[in-house]
C-alpha cells in the first residue's frame, strides 16, 4: 500500500513544457549512446565471438518490453522526476523516494565518471590538454559552462543536445557506411548458436549501453502533451539505438573477424583497418564528442532530481526553486554541477559507481511495476489519452523476468553498496517526514481555502 503521508504539493507549473518529440527523443539518444559503443564490441566479442550480435538483440528485446512501461508511465504522469515520480505516484512516497535515491547515485556516478574519462581522452587527442592541473580546469570548466547554458533555459539546452546528438552519430554513421565495403561475409558466420549462460553474461555487458533513458525521462515537468510525446520519443529512440549499435558491431566484426575480441579501442581498430589512420582518428575524436554530448545530455537530465526532491520534502526546499527569468532549476542545476565536479575530481564516484548499473536495473523493474499499478488505478495526471500498449498488461512481467536475469550478474560488493544507498535514503524519509507533514498541511489548508 502507498505511504499515506503525501510528499508534498505536487506542481511543476513554474517550469516551461519546451521539449517536444524530436527534442526528447533527441535527449534520450544523447545520453544512452555514450562512450560505451566504442568499447563494448571488442568486450562482447571475446566471450560470444562472431554470435556477438546475438546479445544486443537479446538486449533490444528486453529493453522493448521496458520501453513499452516506460511509454505507459510517461504517459499517465507528467510531473519532474521521470521514473521517480513515476513510482511515487504510484506506491507512495518511500518506495519512490528510495528508487529516486538509486537513480540519483546512479546518474551522478556514470557523470562523474564520464566527465573525467572526457577529460582523460581530450588530453590523449591534444597534449596542452593533458597533465592533471589541465584536467581540473577541464573538468571545471566544462561543468561550469554547461550548467550556465542550462540555467539560461531548457530551451537553448535541448537545441544544444539536439546539435550534440548529430556529432555523435555523424562520425559512426560514416564509419558504418564507409566500413562496410572493407566487411568480409566470413567474419559474420556463426557456427553455432552458444549456450544460454555465455548469452546471459555477455548480454549483462551489454545492456548497460542501452542505460540511459531513466535521466532524459527526468525533465517530464518540462515536455509539452506527455501523454503522446514520451511514448513516441521513448519507441523511436530505442529503435535509433539498436540500429546504430547493431550496424557499429556488425562492421567492426565484418572487417576485424576474430582479431576484434578483447580489443579496448574495437571500433577505433576497425575504422584504421577499413579507411586507414584518418579513420582511425575520427573514431577516437568521435569518442570524445560522444562523450561530451553524454556530460551535456546528463547535465541537463541530473539536476531535476534533486528539484524532484525539494519539492517532494525529501531535501531543502531551495533545491526547488525556479528562475523567475529563465524558469529554469538554476539552484538544482548548481548543487548538481557542485556536487559532479567533487566527484570527479575525488575519485569517490567509485564507491558510486559500484551499485550505478544494478541500482538503474532494480530502479527500471521499480517503473515497470509502477506502470502496471498506474494503469490498474487508471492514473491521468498528464492530461489527455493515455497511451495503452497491447502488451502492457503482460509487459511489466516480462520485464521485470528479463531484469531479473540481468541481476543475476551482480557481484555480492555491487549488492552491499546498493544496500547501503538504500540505507541512506531510508534514513533521510524518517529525518524528513515532519517537515513533509507540514508541507502537506500548508497544501491541504491552501486547497481548503479555494
């Protein structure tokens, strides 16, 4: 049963409903293609070898059946949170509040972590960019700026990750289409198709590639007509990038065959065999745009968390506040980009990111279960038609079977810091719930005088 105590009064109406369907399709493509489609090819190669792709379908369909919960929930709630709100409003405040805690840690450990990669590759491509005070002043910099252009308003941001998300995929659309006349059919022969566990584990790889849509899902406070835009934007967006990784793996393996096992530049590798040292060099540079559009995407997604929270009671009201100007979470936005930068510049995001990939699956099966009990109370909080999948009444099941097969992946270190984050969370609802009660009282009596 959901916690009967209200969160708090639940409005985003200071917030500007900018993102379209382009605009948040864009938004999810931007963050869930990150750097890891440059590696992860050579990874799933070594343990399946030329039966690879076999994997990313596996990781397609279980994403799909997600996907089609994430459409229903989308759809039937409008509020800032995405996946977090989702659950709250359908279980109630601690259950939500404890899946937002996970998909916050999780979020803020792949930013820190990713920000600090970008720094590290942007230094290997240009050495006046490498040593570790340039580093800091890349990562501060980056940040910074990036959390400027997001304060200034969500729409200049989402133009901006639109323009992010065509550089990333110029460079492996390239590779794809030039690479493709160096592909030799015997490298694609499987021989046989390899036992259920090597296609268990290898799939376990490779869906954290696909990880991603719970942070663009976040800014749903600010997407116009949610009920139509997030099940349109959620569908074409998964369809993008399965094809875009199944093209990149493919012609990496047409032109590599067995070489490409292992490898820790795969798709690098593949484009200097193809196209020779210049393709080479646009695959590595094409990394770093990825990677960089990645910290921008996050940038913008991360923050409405934490407004999620202070309007919710959860953390200090300020974090909720909206630029009377921009209308933009300007405070969240610089809290956020504060507590990133620490992060990576510490190296604490390891603790983090031990529990970041199973704290996004356990906070995926949490939205699939709440996309069930939202549409089995007929929930309509987005305004107009909710959108009903012909498999959404089966489709929570079967997602929540396909990640419990993932899980089972998860080393006993990754389940103890996923306990402990949950632990933490806990202890911030019991500290927080008298200054919950009286928020919900001032909205009680604020509605009773209406």
């Amino acid at each position: 049963m959901p916690d009967p105590l209200p969160a708090a009064p639940r409005s985003d109406a200071a917030l500007l409903r900018a993102l379209g369907p382009w605009a948040l399709t864009a938004g999810i493509v931007n963050v869930t293609i990150g750097g890891g489609i440059f590696r992860l090819p050579g990874s799933a190669a070594q343990v399946l070898g030329a039966a690879a792709p076999l994997a990313w379908v596996c990781c397609a369909l279980v994403m799909g059946i997600v996907v089609v919960c994430f459409a229903e929930a989308g759809s039937r709630v409008a509020l800032t949170g995405g996946p977090y709100a989702y659950v709250e409003v359908a279980f109630g405040p601690l259950v939500g509040f404890l899946v937002g805690v996970l998909l916050w840690a999780a979020m803020s450990a792949a930013l820190a972590a990713v920000t600090t990669f970008f720094a590290d590759s942007l230094g290997a491509l240009l050495p006046p960019f490498a040593g570790p005070v340039a580093r800091v002043v890349t990562v501060i910099a980056v940040l910074g700026a990036l959390a400027l252009l997001n304060v200034r308003g969500v729409r200049g941001a989402s133009r901006f990750n639109n323009v992010m998300t065509l550089a990333k995929l110029a460079p492996l659309a390239l590779f794809v289409l030039v690479g493709a006349f160096a592909v030799r059919g015997e490298n694609l022969a499987v021989a046989a198709v390899p036992p259920g566990a090597e296609l268990a584990h290898a799939s376990a790889l490779l869906i954290f590639a696909f990880l991603g849509m719970e942070a663009a899902l976040m800014p749903s406070g600010e997407v116009r007509d949610p009920a139509r835009t997030v099940p349109r934007a959620v569908f074409v967006a998964l369809l993008a990038v399965t094809v875009v990784y199944l093209a990149v793996h493919l012609v990496s393996q047409g032109v590599l065959g067995p070489a490409l096992a292992g490898r820790p530049t795969p798709v690098a590798d593949a484009a200097g065999a193809a196209l020779g040292g210049w393709g080479r060099t646009l695959v590595l540079v094409g990394s770093v745009v990825s990677m960089f559009g990645y910290v921008s995407g996050m940038t913008l997604a991360v923050p409405r968390a934490l407004l999620a929270f202070g309007r919710d009671g959860f953390l200090p009201a300020p974090l909720a506040a909206v630029h009377p100007r921009f209308r933009t979470p300007h405070v969240a936005i610089v809290v956020q980009t504060v507590v990133t930068v620490g992060l990576a510049l510490s190296g604490a995001f390891e603790t983090l990111a031990l529990a970041a990939n199973g704290a996004a699956l356990i906070a995926y099966a949490a939205c699939c279960a709440a996309a069930w009990q939202l549409r089995r109370t007929d929930v309509r909080q987005a305004g107009g038609v909710p959108f009903r999948s012909p498999l959404g009444a089966v489709a929570p099941w079967l997602a929540l079977a396909g990640i419990a097969w993932l899980l089972v992946g998860l080393t006993a270190r990754e389940w103890i810091a996923i306990a402990a984050l949950v632990g933490v969370g806990a202890v911030l609802y019991a500290v927080t719930r008298g200054r919950r009660e009286a928020m919900a009282a001032v909205a009680s009596a604020e509605a009773g005088g209406r």
